[in-house]
C-alpha cells in the first residue's frame, strides 16, 4: 500500500503491566505507519507531542481472556509541516477497531436530544424537501437517522459495525455493514440517487483514507446537498486540556486551516462552521460541491481562519508548549499519588472509558492503582486494558474505602463527587487531574 509501512509491534509487559507477568510477543503486523500527510500527503512530519504508547483503549476484557496479551500502540502526534494538520501516522487496523465496536448513541440522553436538534435545524436551514435522501457515515444504532426519517426523508446508514448495523436495519433504519468509500459511494447513487444530505458525526477524524471518503461525499451529494460533519476541534483539546481524547479511534486532530484547503483540493468548499459543546468543544462543519453549490462562505469561517492563524496552530512551537504543561500536570498528580503510597495509604481510580486508558498510560498511572470504579453496568466486572485493573462498581468506594481516589474522567467530576459525597463525609480525598489539579476534601 503506497505511503504505508507495515509492521508487527513488541509487547511492553515490563513491571507486570500485563497480570501475567512479564513477558514478550511480536504480534502479527496490525499497524501502518504513514510517511505522507493525511491530508495533503506532504511529507514533511514533525513530531511535536510524544504522548504515551497504550493499549486500544476501549478494549476492557473480561476474566476469561485476561490471559490474552495486549500490544501497546503508538499515540504521538506529528504536524505536517506543509498543510498544519495535526495527526497519528500509526495507524491500528481499522478492522480491530471498529468491527465489534460496542458503543450505541442510544445509550446517552444527552447525545441523542443533540441529534433531535441537528436534525431540526439541517432540514430547516437548508430546506430538506420531504423525500430526498440522508446518508449518514458511521450512523452507529441510527439515532440521528431516525429523526430524519421521521421528517419524511429516506435514510441510508454506512457503518462497520457489524452487530450495530444489523440491530439498526432492524429498527427500521437501513444500515449497510460497510466502511464508506468512493466506491461504495458510486454503487449508493446509482441504487438510491444523489443526497441531499450527507451526515458524518464524530467519524471524521476516525478515518486514515479521508481522500477517499471525501472523494465518495462529492460522488454521492446532490449538485445542491450538503455535507455536515461534527468533530473536535483542535484548539479546544489544547484550550481545555483534553489530550486525553488522543487515543487509537483518533488518527485526526483537526483545525480549520488544513481542512479548508483539503475539501478544495477534492472539489469541495467549507462554507460554514459552528462551534458546539459535544465532547469538550467541537465544531460542526459544512461543506458543497464546487462550482455547483451556490452557497456564500459565512464570515465565521474566515473569522476562525484568522484566530487560528494568530495563534499560530500551524507551528510546532504551540504543541511543544502544550506538551510541557502536559508534563507538568503529571508531575504534580505523581507528587500526590507517591506520597500517599509512600504513606501505606490507598489509592482508586474512578472512571473506565476510552480517554481514561490514555490518561492512566501517560500519567504512568497503571500500577499505582488498586481498581477502577465506573457507574456503566457493561464495564463493571471486566478489566483495564493491559493493565488487569479491575472494573467495580462506585459502591466498592465504601466497601474497599480508598484513601484517595483519582477522577480519572475528569470532565464529569462535579456529578461524580455530588453523587459521592459521602466518600467525603467518611474521609475520603478526591483527586481532580485536569485541568489544574485539585484534592478535594469534606467541607472544602
């Protein structure tokens, strides 16, 4: 595959990471490295934010597979020198990632009042006549689609995941079981016709080929369609301390500069943007056909283009600098962390989800704690990724009666210690990480 380069990855187990013990296996290749750009294939890559290698983070086993080695994969982040892009270039088969993925929309209340509102303001803003066609890439169980759907528009999901998809075209949203490429995109149109609207959510910076799939959004849009996509949005991870969401599901951390002038390069014009609160900070994009769309560039995308330029997002020494106070952040957790271990006192973890995998490996976290506590009933039970911590549910906190306890999913710490605050009455000190660390005690 041109611009790839394949390669098996050592199992780090040094220090009894893996409950096995230590050990060392070569895996068969499940990784490619890029030398190109993602986006404007430039080969002039800079490593600007090393970040811990970790295990796939959403892959918690349970105890009948403890055995089972897990690879770590690499997670720094590199700058194109060229276009500004900021990305991954060890790339995790996408097969291993997204195949058996687990996560439903449906599971969150909060991620499915935000699709009812997507769906009402797209069909309005752009006049969606009742009857055209919605194709969503990475429609997951069909949340989004079904608002459409009930809007009287025919509705298309693409996703890989298999069980997830079949569940969906069980519902009554069809879902094909496929990752979206320009090739299925062809064989889309000439079955269903060209969209109106063409939806991807907090899929594109999941994706390596994103030539590709553009390349299947020109193929598949109307001469008038629309393609909306969400995803975080770069300035906010570093503004709000959110390195945590780099794990191996994201190979893009995108900013608008380097995404502008991608679209162009495939016949593709970002018109308009708006900045949204999903996952920390995010911005829905939209994007037309050029010379077929008509629609007039909205002053907020050039408005956001001279703010990034400002700050200079497309210089390595702004991410040098977000990697110090990375680091700096880390220091002043171990300096808690080691003193109360030093101390013969107890420490816990409290959250199981994706972003936690990364903050435990970076922070160095895996062996200084004695479990994880998580409210998801699916999590508990089963056991942090290679490191075997196990899962147990938040009531094991006046059980187990931790000394300290870490709020490794920190973006929820005030729900978590308003719901826990009798961990506090009985003496407990929760540990907030990010953004600044905290230690928070009863009646402080």
């Amino acid at each position: 595959m041109e611009g790839f380069h394949w390669y098996g990855l050592k199992l780090w187990q040094e220090n009894s990471n893996h409950c096995n013990g230590e050990q060392t296996i070569f895996m068969k290749p499940s990784v490619n490295r890029r030398d190109s750009c993602r986006l404007c294939r430039g080969k002039n890559l800079e490593l600007v934010l090393p970040v811990a290698a970790s295990p796939i983070a959403d892959a918690y086993m349970p105890t009948e597979q403890l055995a089972a080695a897990q690879p770590l994969y690499p997670l720094d982040l590199y700058l194109c020198n060229d276009c500004g892009h900021i990305q991954n270039i060890d790339v995790v088969d996408p097969d291993l990632l997204f195949r058996d993925y687990i996560f439903v929309t449906s599971a969150s209340q909060g991620l499915v009042e935000h699709y009812r509102r997507y769906a009402d303001e797209v069909t309005v803003d752009f006049s969606v006549r009742p009857g055209s066609l919605v194709v969503e890439i990475g429609s997951n169980d069909g949340s989004l689609l079904g608002f459409f759907k009930a809007k009287g528009l025919r509705v298309l999901g693409v996703d890989p995941a298999r069980r997830i998809a079949e569940e969906a075209t069980a519902g009554g949203i069809a879902t094909l079981p496929e990752f979206f490429t320009s090739t299925l995109a062809e064989e889309l149109r000439r079955e269903h016709g060209p969209a109106a609207i063409i939806a991807a959510n907090n899929v594109f910076a999941h994706a390596d080929n994103l030539s590709d799939i553009v390349r299947g959004v020109h193929s598949l849009l109307a001469d008038d369609g629309v393609f909306v996509f969400e995803v975080s949005y770069l300035p906010d991870i570093v503004d709000r301390f959110l390195f945590d969401t780099v794990y191996h599901e994201h190979v893009s951390y995108h900013s608008l500069a380097p995404l502008a002038v991608f679209f162009e390069g495939l016949g593709m014009q970002l018109f308009d943007v708006q900045r949204i609160s999903s996952k920390g900070g995010s911005i829905r994009g939209f994007a037309q056909r050029i010379p077929e769309g008509r629609r007039r560039v909205n002053s907020r995308v050039t408005e956001m283009l001279a703010e990034e330029a400002r700050r200079e997002f497309s210089r390595p020494a702004l991410y040098q600098r977000y990697g110090i106070e990375i680091s700096r952040r880390k220091r002043a957790l171990a300096e808690v962390i080691d003193a109360a271990l030093a101390a013969g006192q107890s420490v816990a973890g409290y959250g199981a989800s994706t972003t936690v995998t990364t903050l435990m490996w970076h922070f160095d976290l895996t062996q200084k704690l004695e479990f994880l506590a998580d409210d998801n009933p699916r999590k508990q039970g089963l056991f942090a990724p290679a490191c075997c911590l196990p899962v147990l549910s938040s009531d094991e906190l006046y059980t187990r009666k931790p000394d300290y306890v870490v709020i490794l999913a920190w973006n929820y710490a005030e729900p978590i210690m308003k719901r826990h605050h009798r961990y506090l009455d009985e003496g407990g000190v929760f540990i907030v990480p990010l953004p600044e660390l905290q230690l928070i005690r009863a009646g402080k």
